[in-house]
C-alpha cells in the first residue's frame, strides 16, 4: 500500500471551498526549522536553499538499510528528518538527511571516505552513499523510533491511478483540484531540485565561495507538476561584495565580450558537469541560442536540468508567477488542469518543435483571470502589482531582477469578491477564447487588456517583463 503522499489521500484532503481574496502562500511542512507563517516567494527560495544545505544525499541498498543509517549519521550530528525515494528509470534508493545545522553535514562530508581513488576522481560532494559495514567490528546502536518522514516520496501516480480517483469524485470542481493535489510537486521532488542546484554551488566552492545556483521555472514557481524540469542561473557571485579591505584580490581580466565569455564559461561548467561531478549524464551544450544552456540529466537525483548563466528574468518572472499563484486558491488548479487538457489533445508536447508551451497556456489562464469584463476579476494586472511597490511596466526587468514582486505581496491591496466555483470558471476560459480574435490581438497581462498584435505571429503574448518581446513566439 502506498505510503502518505500518495493519490488516496489527495481525495481525504479534497473539501468545497468558498473563495476569495486571501493571499495564500506556500506553507512548508511542519518541523522544528521551518516558518510558522506563509512566506512569499523570495523567503520561500532561501528557506530550501539553507534546507538543502543542512542536507546530504545518501544511496541506500534498500529501506531496511534507512534504520542503520539513521544511527550512523546522529553520531555526527542531530537529524531533523529522513526521506526515502526511488529513481524511476533504474529502481536506485536514496534517502536525503536532513541535519539541524550546515556544519554537521560540513563534518559528514569532510569525513566521508573515497573507494578506488585510482579509479574515480576524489570528489567531495554530498552525494553520497552507504556501504555495508563491517559486522564484526560494528558498535552501532539500533536507532529508538525510528521513522521515516516519507517513504517512495518520488512516485509519479500512473494516469489510471489519477482517472481512477477523480471518477470517484462528486464534481467538476472537487476533480479539478484533486488533479492538482496529486500531479503537483510534493515535499521530496522539491527538494532533490534544491539538492541539485547545490550540488553544482558546491563543485565550484573552491574558487567561487558566493557562488549560488538559483532555481527557477516550474520548480519554484508553484506550477511545477511531479517530473518536471529543473531550471537553474548559475551566477559565479550572488552579488557585488563590497568592504573597506585593503587587501584585494588579484583575478584575470575579462578581455572577451560578454557572450563570449559566457560561452566560454559554460563551456568549462559543462566539462566539469560530465568530468567530474556525480550522478550528471547525458550533458548537451546548446550554447548558439538567444539563451545559451547546457542540458543534463541528474541520475541520482531524478531530474532534468537545463542550467544557463544569464536568465535572471526567469527568476524574475517565477516571482510574479509564484504571487499570482498565492493571491487566490484557484489559479494553479485551473492551470493545471488547463495544462493537461492541453497535453491531451496534442496542443502540447513534450518534445521541441512548433507546440504552445505549458508557460504560455499558464499566461492565458492568467490572462483570463484578468480580464475586466469579468467583474470582480480575480487577478490584478501586472501594473497594479508594480504599483504597490513604486514601479513602472516601461522598465520592469531592470528594476525586478532582485525579487522585487515579493515585495509588492506584503502591501498589496486588491479585491478580489469573485466566489465562481473551478468548473464554472474552466467553462468560461473555454467560452472567452473560443470567442478571442487570435488573428489581430494580443494577450497583454501588464494593463490586463488585449491589444493590437505588433506582428503576425500565430499567438502573441506580450513579456511582461520585457514588452518588446513575444513569449509564446515559436
């Protein structure tokens, strides 16, 4: 029988809801270091970054093998909580332990041991894995109530699994947010995307110690489903130090133009991702686009990565994704459920080519949830986010790119009375954009108007973020 998190309980959870305007942001599961207040996007980004700090990844040879491994690592140090999960494609265990402090897993790693350095290279990591000991000498002693806190945490529920249940269901709208609740990113997935990222801060630590790799997209958004990717800015310094120190460091000039210096760089992180750093495979350079990337595969992990070295405005425009998420209960379940709609009837794909993306349908929704006509709307235009706090819709990027749309969550003011139940809102998306003349308009999401198209591209959402450009351009 599935363990806690899986698609049964999802059901249990499932209640109707009366909706409004109450900004509800991510709450993090309860245990002794986490907030006890909802937190905004920014606060959300530093929680799992100090969290996956405090954390190492361990292969196990099995669940059993969890109990010893509890009691092996509280000698170093107090655990906070044990993970259990398993790889998809090769049915690999990994446990991801928690610490109460950075420092007990600074002691595990500087203590962890190599095999066949001959063979492999003598990397430190906190990747790591459990070896069988040594009976004969063994002075363990069995951990006392022991628990995991989740067990097969990384299961995706097969499409039967999720049919199956939402026939189960009373209504359109009790269906719609259950196929939220059980696709949607759970506590493990997020997680390993946050171990991830710093693993790759790690590899360079040496000679960049304010190295910091941020997640963005899906993952962090809040309208990342189980499997998805994992997008990441890898930034050699989080930002310009700054101090009265005569002593200053000697470095090599950059004599290159800036793209090319990116490229050369992601050139060497690319090498350095396929040489040395454990569980990456499968690395792709993809460095002649707008946004050069280098795609990998994180095997222990169970992700796919596409890591870049210049899209700040990702970050940016999670952060705007993630507050118009929290400001009402409804808007990541309809755009899930618009999203899967979407992937079932071809309008989507999975593999590149000339296919609407899962971002662009989500600005529809959005778009949607905006539109004057609809009183109350539900949404606010991205104009009056940046007025909260003082900006314009002429310059956004420049002056977001430090998480500025959090900002605007702690004062913004917004009615929002609309109590429309999710099915009566899934049918009015269907009704507006069936009715939508896609030939001459574009979606604009910043005055939360349509406009005239600049161009002739098939659909036309104007960036938010940068005005001059056409997200859902092909």
């Amino acid at each position: 029988m599935r363990k806690p998190g899986g698609v049964v309980c999802a059901a249990k959870n499932c209640v109707n809801k009366t909706y409004n305007s109450e900004m509800r942001f991510f709450n993090f599961p309860k245990d002794e270091g986490s907030p006890t207040e909802p937190v905004t996007f920014q606060d959300s980004i530093k929680y799992r970054r100090e969290q996956a700090k405090r954390s190492i990844l361990v292969q196990v040879q099995s669940t059993e093998s969890c109990k010893e491994l509890s009691s092996y690592c509280s000698t170093m140090g107090k655990i906070q909580q044990m993970l259990h999960y398993t790889t998809t494609s090769d049915q690999l265990n990994f446990v991801i332990v928690e610490f109460s402090d950075e420092q007990h897993v600074s002691d595990i790693i500087q203590n962890s041991s190599h095999i066949n350095t001959n063979e492999s290279f003598p990397i430190h990591s906190n990747f790591l894995w459990f070896k069988a000991s040594n009976r004969k000498n063994s002075k363990l002693k069995t951990a006392k109530n022991f628990k995991l806190a989740m067990e097969n945490g990384n299961v995706i529920p097969s499409m039967k699994e999720v049919y199956d249940l939402l026939l189960g269901l009373d209504n359109v709208s009790q269906q719609i947010e259950v196929l939220h609740d059980v696709t949607k990113l759970n506590e493990v997935a997020t997680r390993l995307r946050f171990l991830t990222t710093r693993q790759v801060e790690l590899s360079v630590a040496g000679m960049f110690p304010h190295a910091v790799a941020y997640p963005f997209g899906s993952s962090v958004n809040g309208f990342g489903k189980m499997g998805c990717d994992l997008d990441i800015v890898f930034k050699l310094t989080e930002a310009e130090i700054k101090n009265d120190s005569r002593l200053v460091f000697h470095c090599k000039a950059n004599n290159m133009y800036e793209r090319s210096i990116t490229h050369r760089h992601m050139e060497v992180i690319g090498d350095m991702l396929q040489l040395f750093l454990p569980g990456c495979t499968q690395i792709r350079k993809i460095l002649q686009a707008r946004v050069p990337i280098i795609k990998y595969y994180q095997q222990f992990t169970d992700v796919e990565c596409d890591l870049s070295m210049s899209n700040m405005s990702g970050v940016c425009m999670s952060d705007l994704l993630y507050l118009y998420g929290s400001i009402d209960a409804r808007v990541r379940p309809l755009v899930f459920t618009i999203r899967k709609w979407a992937q079932e009837v071809g309008i989507t794909n999975n593999s590149p080519g000339r296919w609407i993306s899962n971002f662009s349908l989500t600005l529809l929704v959005l778009a949607f949830l905006q539109r004057p006509d609809k009183s109350p709307p539900i949404l606010p235009s991205v104009h009056h986010v940046l007025q909260q706090i003082g900006l314009k819709c002429e310059n956004v990027l420049e002056e977001t790119l430090q998480f500025s749309f959090s900002k605007s969550a702690k004062v913004l003011k917004f009615e929002g009375r609309n109590t429309d139940d999710l099915e009566s809102l899934l049918k009015q998306f269907f009704n507006f954009y069936s009715s939508f003349d896609f030939s001459s308009n574009a979606i604009n999401l910043n005055e939360a108007i349509s406009i005239t198209k600049p161009e002739h591209s098939p659909l036309y959402i104007v960036n938010p973020l940068e005005r001059g450009l056409n997200v859902s351009k092909m």
